[in-house]
C-alpha cells in the first residue's frame, strides 16, 4: 500500500493535531525538533527575540534578502517576538505555557531560572506541561554551562576520530550533522515524554545534551573498547566489518559505491566483475577477513567499474542483484527516479519567493499523515493573532510594545 505524505489527503486530522507546542529554541537542534512534531499536525508557535531573531534566519544562501534554510527550518510554525527577560515578556510566556503540551528551549542551563521561567514556575501554571531542554552538554556536569555547538559533540562523540583517510586529519561533517541527530532524539524523546503523561496525568523535563544521541548512533564503540581494547580507526570509505565496500570511478568520470554487507551479496559482485576464484579463497568466508584483503578486492571491482559508464554499472548490478548507488550530489538528487517516487523533495507555495522545493515530512502515515502545510514565514508575522487569541485586547499588547516585550 503507497501511504499518503506531504499533503492534507481527507477529513482524518493529523497524527499530533491538538498539540500546541512552544518552540522557544534557537539554531537547529531544538528547532527541528519541533519541527519534526509541525510536520504531522502539532500548532508550533515560534518564539523569537523582538530584536535579535533566530540566527537560522541568516544562514546559508538567501534570496532576495530571505534565508532560504529558515524557509525548511520554520515550516509549519507561527512566527511571534516576546522578550523573556522583561516582565511583560515572561508573563506572557507564562500565559502561553498555560495552553502547551510542549515547550523546547536551548538556552544555557540557569537562563530560564534567571527569568524566573524555570520547570518550578512553568509546572506551577500547567503540570502537564513537557519542557524539552536541549543543549550542547546537558543541564548538570564539569561542561554544563560552557558555550557549545554540533560541531563540539562531532567532535568529542569519537565521529571525527574515524571519519576521513588514515593519514589525514580527522573530519568533520560539512553540514550539522550532531544537531540533525539530537533534533530527532528530541522529537522522540518529546513524543516518550507524551505518552507517560497519558498514564501519570503529569509532565515533565526532557533534558538532551547534543554530545549523546550522535555517540548513540556510532554504534558499539564503547562496548569494544570496555571488552577488548579496541579503538576504531579512521578507514576512508573502507569498513573493517566488510569487503569490497568503496567508491570507484566509472569511465564516463562519475562515481558509484557499493556496499557487500551481506556474504551473498560480496560473492555476486566478484562473479559480476570477473573474479569469481576470490570467492573460493579461505579469507573470503567472512566479512572482517575480506576487509583486510581489501587492496585486492577494491582493485578487481575498480578495474571493472573503470571502462564501464555509469548507466552500465548500474544496469548490471542491478541485473545481478548486486548492491550498488551512484554517489549523487543535490542536481542528482532532485531528478532521481525514487525520490521522485518517494515525493522525497516536494514543492511548497510560499508567500514571499513563490514555489520552492523542500524535503517532505520525514516519513509516512497511512492514516494520519503529516504534511507542510506552509514554509519559514517572516519574523514575529503572527505575535498580533497569537497574543489576541491569547486574550490579550489592544491595550495589553500596545503595554507589551512599550516595554519593549515585543
């Protein structure tokens, strides 16, 4: 069954419809997750500084003056401006926290204490209340309350150590990877959070640090490292677990990877390449003995791949069922056969630049599912509508502007 993502397909509302969410974060890890709970129906309201918007606004390329990386980051989210350090600013904060399931916020640990916003005050005015605190090291420990990005957790996570060649220096991802993972640890770790208020009636905090989910995703590392010693080294594109695994150049100057994980898969690959003796070889029987003969089993797929095209790769391997993918960059990506499929990249109306083209929701839903319903929309667009269904009339927000709340 193909089940529906990207758009509104009937009268089921969707999966977290009725879920108001206070996004109070900055940069990327927070505000994706909350972004991720947007996608399938949750009312997001984003909460800049009047005068000192989220940063995301203003990174990467922009058009006509519009940062496109806001338009993907701010879907789905009504846009208002409060000042949380100003009196006017936290007793809205307040009144607003009052009607959300969720708040996620990433300022250092002590900063929402400091506004008297903290977990005591939020709970007293709704126990239900799920304050997902996202941060680069946590809210206690010797680091808690150092300054700290992605890039810090890529780092001390063990990723750059075995990431890049053996004799270059370690690398780090060119785009934010360790937020990316702690956005979607967020959103699970919100929708957990969710689902034992359903038993207790009664919220609480999440507290992510963005050093840990990227070091969950590494794998078992600590585990090897406890049990035997071992410390991963940086390979390239090779595996110490599996062989022939690489990127190799086909005739036509493009490139393709192939991946043989599975025994099966490794012996059609040799057969298809020509070398089908290597499969009989005693070292050939397991994966992490035909890594260390990787020299010989990368130069037999090489050779091969190296007088053929692309199209002819592809076309044979798949003939053979073996696994393979052509290493594509974004111009590829967007005119590929699957993810046209998929509608992985869709086109979202957008009152500012017009049609543009974004990735869709992350995954789908048969019955409830999510959709973009709007892209990024400019800052502090919807303060006037959110504060008056708050309750708030012209004098209380004209009040608010003059302290400079809003």
């Amino acid at each position: 069954m193909r089940a529906p993502r990207g758009r509104e397909t009937g009268p089921t509302p969707p999966a977290l419809d009725g879920l108001r969410v206070l996004d109070l974060a900055t940069l990327f890890a927070g505000p994706l997750a909350a972004t991720l709970l947007g996608d399938f129906g949750a009312e997001v309201i984003k909460v800049e500084h009047p005068r000192r918007p989220d940063p995301s606004r203003g990174h990467g390329p922009a058009k006509r003056g519009v940062g496109l990386w806001w338009k993907v980051l701010g879907r789905n989210k009504r846009t208002i401006t409060l000042d949380l350090s100003t009196p006017g600013g936290r007793e809205t904060l307040l009144r607003l926290a009052a009607t959300a399931d969720v708040i996620v916020e990433n300022f250092r640990p002590g900063t929402l204490e400091k506004w008297e916003l903290g977990w005591e005050e939020l709970a007293a005015v709704n126990p239900r209340l799920i304050l997902a605190r996202v941060t680069a090291f946590g809210q206690f420990g010797p680091y808690a309350h150092r300054p700290g990005f992605g890039t810090l957790a890529e780092a001390m996570s063990g990723f750059a150590a075995i990431t890049g060649e053996p004799a270059a220096p370690p690398t780090l991802p060119p785009f934010g990877l360790a937020d990316s993972v702690a956005g979607l640890a967020t959103a699970y770790a919100v929708l957990t959070a969710l689902a034992a208020r359903e038993r207790t009636g009664t919220g609480q905090v999440v507290d992510m640090a963005i050093i840990e989910p990227i070091l969950s995703v590494l794998g078992p590392q600590p585990t090897w490292y406890d049990q035997l010693g071992y410390v991963q080294e940086r390979t390239g594109n090779r595996s110490a677990n599996n062989a022939p695994r690489n990127t190799y150049r086909t005739a036509d100057g493009t490139w393709v990877a192939v991946s043989t994980s599975a025994q099966s898969v490794a012996e059609r690959v040799m057969c298809l390449v020509g070398r089908p003796e290597l499969t009989g070889e005693p070292w050939f029987a397991t994966g992490a003995e035909r890594a260390a003969h990787a020299d010989v089993l990368d130069e037999a797929v090489g050779s091969w791949i190296a007088v053929r095209t692309r199209d002819e790769v592809l076309a044979a391997f798949e003939k053979a069922q073996a696994a393979v993918a052509p290493v594509q960059d974004v111009r590829d990506v967007l005119t590929d056969p699957q993810y046209q499929a998929l509608d992985t990249v869709t086109t979202v109306a957008d009152a500012e630049l017009g049609p543009l083209r974004m990735q869709n929701v992350l995954f789908r839903l048969s019955a409830t599912p999510g959709a973009i319903r709007w892209a990024g929309r400019p800052h502090g667009a919807d303060t006037y509508a959110v504060l008056a269904e708050l309750g708030l009339d012209a004098a209380d927000i004209a009040a608010l502007l003059a302290e400079g709340a809003l």
